[in-house]
C-alpha cells in the first residue's frame, strides 16, 4: 500500500475505504520535549473554506511554535501549503458521512494518534469531528473543535450529527455570533467556550502593493468596461453564502434605473450540490445576465478587490469571521453585508454608528430589499465619499485585528489542555 505521509516532495494519495489499516511508523515522544506537542488537525477538505484555510494557519502557528501540527484530510490544493508551513498531511477520507466510511477513519485515527503520540487532537467539521472524536476518547487525548460556522438544524438527525462539534474538551467559536448559536442550542458551558477569530494576515491585503497592471488584468478577464463599477461579491458557490439574494437584489437595481455595474461571483463550485444550476437559472429569470457574471474563483484577491467598487455578503446563516470581509475592508473597500455574514464589531454600520464613521453597511439576511437599498446608496455616492469608508474599513482592520494575539491564545488553549490531561 502506498505510504499515507505526505512529504515536501511527495504528496500523499487519497485513502479508499477498501485500504487496509495502515501501518504508521512511529514518531518519538513528545511529551517530554521540553513541552512540545504534537496536535492532530482533522478537516474534511483542503479546498478554499474557511475550515480548509483555518488548518493551514494552525500548521503555521504550531510549526513556528516549535509544535508538530499532523493534518488529516481528504486533500485538495492547498495540501501544499501544509507541507511548505512545516507540516506533515496524512490522506484519508475523512470528509465522507457514510457511517461505515466514518467508523473506519475512526479505527484508522486511533492507530495514528497511538503511533504519533498525538497530545491533542483537533476537529474542524463535523465529518471528521466523529471520527476524530472516537480516535480521541479511544486514547484518552483531549478534544478540540472549532465552529467557523452556524450549522442548519432541520431535524433530530442533523442536530445529533451536528452535536459532535459541542463534545470537545474546548468549542472554539469564530465569533461572538456563533458563540451565541452554541449556547442557545446547546446550553454548552461557558468554561469549556472560547472565541477566537480566524487568523488573518492584513499584510496580505494592501492597496498599495497592487499594481495598475495587475487591475488592468483581473477587471480585462472579467470584461468589464472602462467606467463600470464592480462589485465583488467573493465566497464558494454554495446556497448559504446567499448569492441568490444578490442576484435579486441585481433585478432590483435594474429596475430602479441604475447604471453602469456588474456584480462578479468569484467564489468556487466543488460541483457538490446543484446550487450553480440553480443560480444560472435564477439569472435568466430575473434579466440580469448582462449585471451579473460567474467568474470563478480568482487567483489573486488583492487584485479582485483593487478592481472593485463594492464588496458584498449575502450570507443566510450565522458565519464567523470572513476573512473575506476583513480583506475588503483592510483593501479599502467598502462593504455591504448580511447581518449573518459578519457581526456590528466587523462592519461599522448604521444606525449604530454615525455615517461619517461607517465601514460599510450591513442589511437582513435575505431581505433583497434592503441589501439593493444599500448598494444603491453607495453606488450613488461620489468616489471620495466611498473611499472615505474604505479608508475607515482599512484604518478599523490595522488597529483592531492581531493576528499574533490569535496565535498565542490558540497555543495558550494546547498547552492548557495537554498539561490537565493523562497520557494514555
């Protein structure tokens, strides 16, 4: 069987269900190196979510600390930056809910956390979150799970399926927002809670490192015109992110007689669901071919966010932190979003906040109304008024996001729990 550990020169392939258990060579302790830890990182994908990105930066942070950060996962583009960040990838199919799929990963992550000598061991997704559980419990290893998201309840099922994500030894919240949807369902106690943002690099994100040319090029792949305003709306095609109710709110513009815009979707489709059919279909309904483009997802964000008017959220349930929505606004854009895509300590908004003081504007989540309300008035400002808001949403994001703060709370949170727990 080919070997499951991922290197700077060879990546690992995906695990199949049919593998026999496989045979992890053993690493040496880790307990007694002067305090280093080993922490497994379980996530269903390695796409561009926020789970998937989440896990590269606990590589970075771990792997700078001195820590060794194993990542767990079904794969995808940016296993590369797992290695590169200094850690190491295991392959399997961690992301499918096939009960039978799960119950094998779980026998498959119990094997691995005995032969690494794991000292904590971390879920971000559900998926994983009930493989990793058993493989955690089985070996008596603390249990860590992270909510970049609030999940839909429809039933009994999902709500058990779901319920995973509270079993952790500590539940960390992307924001307030989600630590209030995880109280109120599931009345989790405060100690074993903590909120902590997303890591965000606002060096990534600086107006003044994009270049003319590098706008040139992304707004000439888009086919916008010279004097067209764009507004981005960046995010992965799926229905929660609430790309219908942009394009509603696109028909709403058009009715209304505004001019010169085109809302570019430059999110992924991983092909899981129907909802880009869907989204195509709902264009040609509403008449807004011609303001509304599918772009894909783009490879240099900077530039999408350099080349744009706006950025808009549109999400129709309860998010974390978007490091999308930081991005905008330490990009100097102004932003309009859903009152479920980022919370009043994100986007400074009215009527909370007087209108020389704003960052953007957020709206109900699927109210079409009011979110063309809002673009409607931004667009109808004049181009100092919106820069000013873009300068605020920039100056906002320098002085209150610490990405380093982030960073050593997380650590802070492994050392605690790996110190009060008994090795196996």
């Amino acid at each position: 069987m080919a070997s499951l550990t991922a290197t700077r020169n060879n990546a690992s392939p995906v695990l199949e269900t049919t593998d026999a258990l496989p045979d992890f060579p053993p690493s040496p302790a880790n307990r007694n190196l002067a305090g280093k830890l080993t922490v497994l990182i379980a996530v269903p994908t390695l796409e561009s979510g926020a789970a998937d990105n989440g896990a590269v930066d606990l590589v970075k942070l771990l792997h700078a600390a001195g820590h060794r950060p194993i990542v767990v996962s079904t794969g995808g583009k940016l296993v590369g930056q797992v290695i590169a960040q200094g850690g190491e990838f295991v392959a399997m199919n961690v992301a499918s809910k096939n009960p039978l799929v799960m119950m094998m990963c779980a026998r498959k992550l119990a094997t691995l956390v005995r032969q690494r000598k794991c000292d904590i061991v971390h879920a971000l997704g559900r998926a994983p979150g009930w493989s990793a559980y058993v493989a955690a419990r089985v070996n008596r290893r603390p249990f860590v799970t992270s909510w970049y998201k609030g999940f839909r309840e429809q039933n009994v099922f999902k709500r058990f399926y779901n319920g995973v994500m509270v079993r952790g030894d500590r539940v960390i919240a992307a924001s307030e927002d989600i630590a209030d949807l995880i109280r109120e369902r599931y009345r989790t106690p405060l100690e074993r809670m903590q909120v902590l943002p997303s890591s965000f690099d606002v060096a990534q994100f600086d107006p003044a490192d994009v270049s003319a040319e590098r706008v040139v090029k992304m707004r000439q792949a888009w086919g916008v015109a010279k004097n067209c305003r764009v507004i981005l709306a960046p995010g992965r095609m799926v229905r929660r992110k609430g790309h219908h109710v942009i394009v509603q709110a696109a028909q709403r513009l058009k009715a209304q007689g505004v001019k010169d815009f085109l809302i570019v979707f430059t999110g992924e489709d991983q092909g899981r669901t129907s909802y880009t059919g869907d989204l195509w279909d709902l264009i040609a309904s509403t008449g807004t071919n011609d303001v509304v483009r599918l772009a894909g997802l783009t490879g240099d964000l900077p530039a999408a966010f350099a080349a744009s008017t706006l950025a808009v959220f549109a999400s129709i349930q309860t998010e974390g932190t978007s490091r999308n929505i930081l991005a905008a606004q330490a990009m100097g854009i102004p932003v309009v979003a859903s009152d479920l895509s980022a919370g009043p300590d994100v986007v400074l908004s009215p009527p909370a906040i007087a209108d020389d003081r704003i960052t953007g504007i957020r709206f109900s989540s699927r109210d079409s109304v009011a979110l063309a309300a809002a673009l409607g008035k931004l667009l109808a400002m004049s181009v100092e008024g919106r820069r000013a808001i873009g300068a605020r949403g920039r100056d906002w994001i320098l002085s209150h996001h610490d990405a380093q703060a982030v960073a050593d709370r997380t650590l802070g949170l492994y050392v605690n729990l790996a110190a009060t727990r008994p090795a196996a």
